[in-house]
C-alpha cells in the first residue's frame, strides 16, 4: 500500500509517530492526568458533569485543529512537489 493510501486509510497517524517517544509530552500528559483526577475528587456531581462537557467539547476543538493543521500541510507539500516538479 503506498503512502497516499495509507494516509487516506488512516494508517498513518503523524501525531503518534511524534509523540511516541516523547518524554516531555508523556510527562505533562502524566501530570494532566494526575492534576484532572485530583481536582475531580474535589468536585460536586453537578459539576463533574460540566467538566466532563467541557473536557468534550475541548476534545472535539482539538480535533478539528488538527485536522485543519493536517490539511494545510499535506497542501503545503503537494504545492511544493508541484514547483519542485516545474523546476525540473
């Protein structure tokens, strides 16, 4: 399978190649955990259930940040196969 197709697949995911061996990213997404757990313990029903709206909706933002971040650049390196290829 080439590349083109894997990416469209879904096979490729450039965050996890990213983020795999990252020490600094694994340490703070540790400590997120551990600070949301703390002040979760702290929280009435009421607001355990706005928090866990919030975390969704800031979820989905981050999505289709992502998502648009991707789409940029996949265009920005298709841009630049095209000038490269007139270059030629």
């Amino acid at each position: 399978m080439t590349l083109l197709e894997n990416l469209w697949y879904g096979n490729v995911d450039p965050h996890e190649t990213f983020l795999d061996g990252n020490r600094q990213f694994k340490s703070l997404l540790a400590l997120l955990g551990k600070n949301r757990n703390t002040l979760e313990e702290t929280l009435t029903d009421l607001q355990k259930e706005t928090l866990e709206k919030y975390d969704d909706v800031n979820n989905e933002m981050h999505s289709l940040a992502e998502v648009e971040a991707f789409s940029y650049g996949f265009r920005l390196g298709v841009q630049l196969m095209i000038e490269a290829k007139d270059k030629i």
